[in-house]
C-alpha cells in the first residue's frame, strides 16, 4: 500500500497535467473546391458564371485561384480573367494578369482590378493597356462603367484610327 501511495504521490509531483492551450479559430474555411464551376441563377436565367483551379469558401468571402468570371446580372456580358480572386460583399477583386473583357468588343489589361456589382463599375488604379478594334489605349488608371458603357481615366496614351470616308 506504502509503495502503490508513494508512486502516485510521485506522478503527483514530478509529472505535471497536460495544459491544454485554448486556440480561437477566427478565419476557418467553409468549403475548399478545387478545379469548379459555380453557377448563380435568377428566375430571368444565368446571373453570374466562376471558373476556377481552386476556391477556399469563408464565412464572408470566397477566395479563388485562376479565377476565371462572367457577369451577366445586366444587359450585357462582362467577364474577367486573373491570377488571383476575391469575392466578397458584391466586390470581385482581382489580381495578377488580369484580363476584362465586355460583349461589345472592349477589352483592357491590368496587374489588378476590382468589380463592383451593384454599379457595374470596373475600376483599375494600376497602369492598364485597353483595346477596341485597332484602338489603343494606355493608362495609369481606368474607371469603366458597363451601364453607361463610359471609360474615365488618367495619363492616356491613345493611338486612335480613323476611317476613312466613303
């Protein structure tokens, strides 16, 4: 009994209880896809199509790599192309070789981009390059707006090429 009271009053002393530290998990993914298609339908048809090599869906963002986008919420088609993606409370931002496109022909080309879906606005505050048919546009900041179908921008370089008369 003396030696079975001794033991126990050792492992009392020498070892100590595991001390369990308390983690708070703040930012913990929901859902995590890999090479997806996402789809958003409204009773009028296909709203919104996402394209991606993978997507870490969190409580209030959806973050994507190789994100490939197409807003159709309007009466037009824009879509976009980049890196890296982020989307979240109605804002897509992207990044890294980012390529936006509209149905009327319209393209441009940044390192950085951010959409907004409630105005319809594609606002780039790096250096772009923009095409429509054989006109060039250079800048070190665009503001596009789908709905009026209106370019607002700083420090251009345009190579415009008239037609000639018939």
């Amino acid at each position: 009994m003396t030696l079975v009271f001794s033991g126990l009053v050792m492992i009392y002393v020498f070892f100590q209880p595991l001390k369990l530290k308390k983690q708070n998990f703040v930012d913990v993914p929901q859902l995590e896809l890999k090479q997806f298609t996402m789809y958003e339908f409204t009773p009028y048809g296909l709203k919104t199509l996402m394209l991606g090599e993978s997507g870490t869906k969190y409580d209030e963002r959806f973050v994507v790599k190789k994100i490939d986008y197409t807003d159709k919420s309007q009466d037009y088609i824009a879509n976009m192309q980049a890196d890296d993606g982020l989307y979240q409370n109605n804002l897509v931002t992207l990044t890294g070789h980012v390529r936006y496109s509209r149905d009327n022909g319209f393209i441009f080309i940044t390192e950085k981009l951010t959409y907004n879906k409630k105005t319809s606005e594609a606002i780039s505050d790096v250096d772009y390059t923009a095409y429509m048919g054989d006109n060039i546009i250079k800048g070190s900041y665009i503001k596009y707006n789908n709905i009026l179908n209106k370019i607002y921008s700083k420090n251009i370089d345009a190579v415009y090429q008239l037609q000639e008369g018939k």
